[in-house]
C-alpha cells in the first residue's frame, strides 16, 4: 500500500503553427479576484443511486464541502453531513438509503469511516479508532448492509480486511494479514482471491480459486515490474491487469492466474502507460481502456458503450466529457464536462428518452474568455531524453521576455495533466507563463521512463527541469532575470533544489510542503508505508549506502548556496512531509540572513484544504512573487 508523497537540444510544440512570440496579442484579461479561483465550488461530485431516483453531492455549508441528497426531479436538498473542521471529499452511495464517506482529522489522513442515511438519520462513525487508517476493500453492492474493509488497528504497518455492517455498526475481522500483503483484490462475489505480499523489492502475487483455499504464490517480480489486477473477468475464471511484463509501456491484458499465463493482450499505446478500464456491471462486459497522451482518451471495446459517448458529446460540444456514474440499471447517468478553461459543469443523461437535463456549472463566476490556454510542448532533455509537459502563457500578453513561474509535480511518481488547473490559470492571470513538465521518474509513459529518475533526485530530475527554463529564455519567452519556482511535496523539494544546485537561475521560489533532507524524510514516514521503504531506496537512495548522495541532493546540506527569497509554507499534521522537513529550512536560511517566509497551519496536513486556508496560501504566493517577479498583485480593500 505504497502512498507516496501526495512527495537541451530543442524543443516543439505539438502545435507547431503556434509562435509564442508573434502572437497576435489582444487586451490583457481583467484582474480576477484571487478567491474566484481558489473558493468552494458551488457544487461538485454527482453521484446517481442505485434505483437512478435520487442524486448526492457535495456543496458548501459553512465554509466546509458536505454531502446533500435530493430527488431527481425536485429541487428540495436535504443536507446529510455536519462537517465544520475540514471538507468532506470521498463518499459514495451505499445501496439506496446510505451515503458512506471518509474524513480524517486535520490532514493527518488517518481516515474513519461514516455512515448516514438519505434522510440525514441514524449518523455512525463506523471506525472510531484513534490513528488507524481506514479503506474501502469492497463495497458489497448486492449486499445491502455490509462493507469489506482495511486497516491497520492491529498493527500499523499493515492492513487487515474486516466485514463492517452499516447498519448495526458490528465489525468482524475476516482475513488476517499474514505479514506483508499491501494489496486485495475481491472477485465479482466479494469474494477476496487476491493479495500482493512483498519482501521489500520484489512483490508476489498470491492467488486462490475460492475463498475457502489457502492462498498459493503465482507471480514474482521485482518492483520495476508492473502487474496491476484491476477486476475479475464475469465468470471470475481470469483477471483484467495492468502490466508492463515483456515490454515497456503497461498494457491492458486478460491473464489466467490459475495457469499463470498470459491469455490476451486487449490494449496497448506505443507511446504511454494505460490509464485506467470501463466496464458496464450490469451487461457484464469490458467496455473501453483510458490512456493519456496529452490529454486523457478512451479506446472502446463496445459499441453500446462508444454510442453513448458520442451521443453526449454531440450534447454538449467542444468540451472533454467524463460520464462519471451510473445508475444500477444503467439507465440514467451523471456526466461531468471540462476543458483547460472551465471547471465545467454537471450533468443527467437519461439514455433511454435520450435527454440530457444540465445540473450545475461548478465555477459560473469564472469566464472562459478570461482563461489562457494550457499548451502541450514537448521538449530534449542535454542527454536526449524526450520530456513532455504544458504551457500556459497569460492572455493579451505577447510571450515575450515576460516573468515565468515554473511549476514541478509532486510525487514524483505522478505526471501533470492537461485540464483546468486553477493555480495555473490564477498565475497567467497575474502576468506570468507557467511551466510544467514531466521530468524523468513521472508516471504513465512507461518503465525506462520511469526508471530514469532512480536516484536521481536533484541530478538529472532537476536538469530536466533546467533544461525546460533554459529553453524558454532561449526562446525568448522568459525573462530570465524573472523566473520563479514553486511546487509542493516533491515539487516543494524540486524548489528547494532549484534555489540551493543553479542559484543564478531563479529570482524567488515557494516551497510547498517539500521535502528538505532526505535523511529525516525517512526517519519520519508513516508506518503504512513501510513495506515499500526498500523500494524507496532503490528510487531515491538508501541512507546509509548512499550517505553520499543524499547528502549531496539533500537541500538542507546546500543552504549556504541559497541566495533567492523564499516562501514556505506547511501543514502542522503533514504524515508524509512532516513539518520538520520547512522548520529546519527555516532556521538554516534565517541564521545565513536569507529571506524566507513561513506559513504554518496548525489543522492542515500534505497540503492546505481548508478553503480561508487555501485564500492565506494564495494571497501570500500573489504578494510574494509579485514583489520578486513583477506580476500583478489584486488590491483588497
């Protein structure tokens, strides 16, 4: 159950008839509001229920994201969550009367799970255990009452599977971790046939043919091997998985563990990893694979399936379509549109009477004439790796010698998307290109890709970030005496990275929960991720064979080659990035007299959640690079 941190030859664009330079330059986009882009959104996360009568959501009540329910065809909302700590986010609908969501205890993710009904009745914690984290196994959908769970209240490092009833709120433990399983898998029963058990770098897949068998070995590899089982085939006699073994890029393929053979490949992309399946439970058929390119795609295997899609995008134009839930009859679904300039809105398509009915737009005071546009470019790194990644250039403003704000992911075993990104939308909008990038060691374009960032933490992961900078000054687009960093969690250490390994590079950077010493990073991480800490340090170093090199890629050691302000900002109750990690920074750079501020939440984890703190955030990064980098900076009153 690996949670990770959640931490120049030339260069083309995928347009190539685009000129960043010569752009035919309109008026400039009015100064937005910092809280349009960073406030609740009015209404988000439409969920259909099973008999396709009723619809959940989330919405804002005091500040704070809850869950309301109506009926379809009403407008009267009945609102089912009280939360005023932190936002509800992860609910889902539990047979027809019951909503189920997580929340944890300010951003320390150690997550409990609830149970309501529809009518705002009969609230249970369901797991009311202090520090133990909680996740939904199974939701047993043809069984009205139960749930298959995990969590790590016997031992912390690992997960057991229990059986919660909803109703009565009993709780029985059904199968006890034998020691080293981070991942289950149950058929289309509910029934649990799949373990992955590990040994610290290779990883066995352990497989039974009903649940009354002892679990037997089927498939050993090391970590670089990708074997993902995603759902049982129908008659539950194979697996659907994810799997790179015998090539590089992860392909979709039926495979028959009882035999441990590969039956079929179903798909797979020369270019990138799949992303993820479709399938129809009530027609029992593997509907389609989704892969990402520059933006997210679907290969489809079924016409019923690809019809539907096409109907809706006729519907609704010019805009990426994601049906997001179905109704147990497949008979009505939720549909959520979007774009690089729009959070887009909901939703309900009644595919029998073929109408679609529009619920909410999710930002209606943000206008897509007022957004820039998010670029895919594609680049060389000095050694002639291919990079890929997103440019957003502000509106009315030629892309010439102006501030640029280089963002790197977090992760790092994570890739940037193309899609409305409010922090990059929010940055264009103050006058400055945003830079993303998905440097060596991102995910989704397949094993070699990945594996070229191993240890290269602050070496070759951050020259291809440098390589991106340096391409844009060449260009032109940047000025190069006003280029900033910032990002959070790896993209946090990429920033510290950044200001302490090319100092002359960067006028100002803003440290996002980062990471700043390699060494007290893995003193410090949560107990569940243990069983892969062998892993991590075959991907970033190991403390004590490579002393060496975290020494040299550990910011911490390199702060007397920082010369750049710096903003930090932190959760207090940060599992993964622990506050230590910015405190030292802090006092490190404020005892060598270097600028630097730090922001401090006190209920905030991996990452500020909590809306009036998401607005501190904001308004401090406006100030800050406004005064370092140039943009504009709002006036409020």
């Amino acid at each position: 159950m690996f949670r990770y941190l959640c931490l120049i030859l030339s260069i083309f664009l995928i347009f190539p008839n685009i000129s960043f330079a010569n752009c035919p330059c309109k008026e400039q986009a009015p100064l937005i509001p910092m809280k349009d882009f960073f406030k609740n959104p009015e209404y988000s996360s439409f969920q259909i229920s099973p008999n396709g009568q009723y619809l959940s959501y989330a919405k804002p009540w005091k500040n704070r994201m809850n869950v309301f329910v109506k009926k379809i065809g009403t407008d009267k909302e009945l609102r089912v969550t009280s939360a005023t700590e932190r936002d509800i986010s992860n609910f889902f609908w539990k047979g027809d009367n019951n909503i189920i969501y997580l929340q944890d205890f300010k951003g320390d993710e150690n997550f409990s799970l609830y149970s309501v009904t529809k009518d705002a009745k009969d609230l249970k914690a369901l797991t009311p255990f202090k520090n133990v984290y909680v996740d939904v196994i199974d939701k047993l959908e043809n069984n009205e009452n139960e749930m298959l769970i995990s969590m790590n209240k016997i031992n912390p490092s690992i997960f057991d599977i229990y059986r919660v009833n909803i109703k009565t709120g009993k709780i029985n433990l059904v199968e006890k971790n034998p020691g080293k399983v981070d991942f289950w898998l149950t058929d289309n029963n509910g029934k649990l046939r799949i373990g992955i058990t590990t040994d610290g770098l290779n990883r066995t897949l352990l497989y039974r043919e009903k649940e009354t068998d002892k679990f037997r070995k089927v498939l050993t590899g090391t970590y670089k091997d990708v074997f993902n089982p995603l759902l049982f085939t129908f008659d539950n006699k194979y697996i659907y998985a994810e799997s790179n073994l015998g090539r590089d890029k992860s392909a979709l393929v039926k495979y028959d563990l009882a035999n441990n053979k590969e039956v079929e490949v179903l798909f797979e992309h020369p270019e990138v990893d799949i992303s993820n399946i479709l399938y129809s439970k009530k027609r029992k058929v593997l509907t389609g694979v989704s892969f990402v390119t520059w933006k997210t795609e679907t290969s489809f295997f079924d016409k019923t399936r690809e019809d539907l899609q096409k109907e809706i995008e006729k519907l609704i134009p010019n805009k990426e379509i994601a049906v997001t839930t179905f109704d147990k009859n497949e008979d009505k679904v939720t549909v959520r549109s979007y774009s690089d300039k729009s959070l887009g809105s909901y939703y309900l398509y009644d595919i029998k009477a073929k109408k679609l009915s529009k619920l909410v737009d999710v930002s209606s005071w943000l206008k897509e004439e007022d957004m820039a546009s998010i670029l895919p470019i594609t680049y060389k790194s000095r050694d002639g790796l291919t990079i890929n990644g997103y440019l957003t250039l502000p509106k009315g403003i030629e892309a010439k010698n102006i501030p640029v704000v280089v963002n790197p992911h977090g992760g790092p075993w994570h890739r940037d998307y193309w899609g409305f990104n409010p922090e990059a939308q929010f940055l264009a909008n103050r006058g400055y290109a945003v830079l993303q990038m998905n440097f060596r060691g991102s995910t989704g374009y397949g094993r070699k890709f990945l594996e070229a960032g191993n240890k290269e933490w602050g070496k070759k992961m951050q020259d291809d970030i440098t390589d991106g900078v340096e391409w844009l000054i060449k260009e032109g687009i940047a000025d190069p005496k006003k280029v900033g960093i910032y990002g959070g969690s790896y993209g946090g250490y990429a920033t510290l990275a950044g200001l302490a390994f090319t100092p002359d590079l960067y006028a100002c950077g803003i440290d996002y929960v980062g990471v700043s010493n390699i060494f007290t990073f893995f003193s410090s991480i949560p107990e569940y991720w243990k069983l892969d800490l062998e892993v991590m340090y075959e991907q970033i170093g190991n403390p004590e064979k490579d002393k060496a090199l975290l020494e040299e890629v550990s910011p911490i050691f390199h702060v007397d080659k920082i010369k750049a302000p710096l903003f930090i900002a932190q959760g207090a109750n940060d599992p993964r990035v622990k506050k230590a990690e910015s405190e030292q920074m802090v006092q490190a750079l404020k005892a060598r007299g270097v600028d630097v501020i730090y922001m401090l939440k006190d209920n905030e984890g991996h990452g500020f959640h909590n809306q009036e703190n998401k607005f501190d955030f904001y308004r401090e990064m406006e100030k800050f690079l406004g005064q370092h980098l140039g943009g504009r900076v709002e006036t409020v009153k």
